[in-house]
C-alpha cells in the first residue's frame, strides 16, 4: 500500500541585489553605510565631493563660469544691459539671479514654470547678494536718474545630483568676478558702448565685489543625528531637513538658513559653521587655481 504524501511547510527566501533594497527600503540601505561612518558612494559623512571652477565658459556672455560639485554641474552667465533706474533709485543699477531646474538636469523636473525649488534657490541667492552688499549698486549708473546697467545673472543645472545651492552661489560669484563690462557714454540722452574686440582696463571695467559670499549645505536624518555634509540627491531625498551656512571670504557669517522639520541643536550648528568655514576656505582656493 503507498504511504500518503507528506505536508512540507516550505518557507520562501527573498533575496535583494543591493540596488533593489536601496529602492525598497533607501533610508535602511543608507543606514547599513551610514553605521560604518560611511555613504554609499564611499565618502565620508563629513566629506565634501569634488569640485572644480572654470571661467570664460560662454564667450557671448560678459562674465561666466561653471562649476561641478560631484555629479551636479551649473553654467552661470551675466549679461549686462542698459536700462532706466527706478524712481526711488536714480543712481543704482540692477543685479537679477535667477536658477533654472529644467528637464534637461533630472527628471526630477518638469518642463513649464519653474519649480518650487528653483524659485526657493532663486531667492535664497538675491537674498544672500543683497543682504550680504556684495555689489554696490551706485558702480552700474551710467547717468543718473537717466541709464543704469542691469546684470542678468542667470544660472543653468546641466546636470543634478544634490545640493543645488552651493554649487548656484559658487557659479554666482565666479561669473560676477569673471565680468567685464565695455565703459560706457552718454551724449544726449543716447546710451554708446564702444564695441571693440578687445577689452582691456582703458575700455572696459570689471566689478567691484565687496565680499565674496559662499554656502555650505549638510543634510540632517534627524532621528539618528546624522550630518550629512555635501548632500546628493538621494541623501536629499531621504533627509529631514537641511542646513545652509553661508560666509565670506573672512569667514564671517552671512546667513544661516534651515529647512525641513528636523530638529538641530546649538552644538550640530556649531559643528556645521566650523566644518563650513573650512569648506568655504577650499571653495575659495579652488576658484583661485582657475582664474
């Protein structure tokens, strides 16, 4: 007589490659590295992505420069214009950031208006330029109450990968230090600018930066007190929140900005300043080696 079959309580096994847990479960797959003092990129939790500053990028442009901090690359170009000077500013000229997210950088983004994000970074820069009096206004009047030069300063991502704000203000005040402006005339309420190939100090002039602003970011996973220095995007997108500090080139405090819910206190923020104050030194050396 044949024996019946016997019941097997099989339990299945589930195996992961490490990119499909990193989707499934981000913050656990970052937590495994994070652990060992370590991202999964292999830097370390308070180290900082490569960066390199070029200038002179967009010959059409009157200043600009690019500047790549890991995987995320920007173009920042400044036009000057001549335009009229507000009432209550007869005598100041314009200095107009503005960041562009497109498609073209991340998928991330959609074509149409501008993003949330890029208008929050749009305005964080005015903000830092304007607060920060990098640029005296009065030095772009051409004519009182008549002519005025604008600075379109726009900046493209080519390329995102976190950390949009540092990478916009660097590329912001390389381009503002790589800007020559051909001099200008005013005969009978006609603006004239010389159009010579070759600008040199008898023609033309450069801009008279007062300080020079940098910011440093760090993201922050708030339930372990995890400092993040140099965030990419998905250290970004599992992050509680965000620090920026922002300083001149004698290290003096500029800004200090916080987004996100995460808590942080008086000792992470210091811990964050100095750790920005020696960023901010190695950004400025970079820029330097360029020019």
């Amino acid at each position: 007589m044949a024996s019946e079959p016997t019941n097997l309580a099989i339990s299945p096994a589930f195996t992961f490659s490490a990119s499909t847990f990193q989707k499934l479960h981000p913050l656990e797959y970052f937590r495994k590295f994070a652990s060992q003092g370590v991202r999964p990129d292999g830097r370390l939790l308070s180290s900082f992505r490569p960066t390199t500053v070029h200038y002179g990028v967009i010959t059409t442009a009157d200043g600009s420069a690019m500047v790549r901090m890991g995987g995320t690359t920007v173009v920042c170009g400044v036009k000057a214009e001549v335009a009229e000077p507000r009432l209550h500013a007869p005598d100041q000229g314009y200095l107009v950031p503005n960041v562009e997210l497109s498609p073209i950088c991340s998928s991330a983004f959609r074509p149409g208006a501008p993003s949330e994000q890029a208008q929050v970074v749009s305005e964080q820069i005015h903000r830092v330029l304007q607060e920060s009096k990098v640029l005296d206004l009065k030095e772009l009047c051409i004519e009182e109450g008549k002519a005025v030069w604008s600075l379109w300063v726009d900046v493209v991502c080519v390329s995102y990968d976190g950390n949009i704000c540092d990478a916009a203000l660097t590329s912001v005040m390389a381009a503002l230090s790589n800007v020559r402006i051909r001099k200008p005339t005013y005969e009978e309420g006609v603006v004239k600018v010389a159009g010579v190939d070759l600008l040199d100090d008898e023609n033309s002039f450069r801009l008279n930066l007062a300080r020079t602003p940098l910011s440093v970011s760090f993201a922050l996973l708030d339930t372990d007190l995890i400092l993040l220095a140099d965030p990419n995007s998905a250290e970004e997108s599992i992050s509680q929140g965000q620090i920026v500090i922002t300083l001149d080139e004698t290290g003096q405090l500029c800004a200090v900005s916080k987004v996100g819910a995460a808590s942080s206190s008086q000792q992470l923020l210091k811990q964050c300043i100095e750790r920005a104050r020696e960023r901010s030194q190695e950004l400025r050396r970079i820029m330097n080696q360029e020019q």
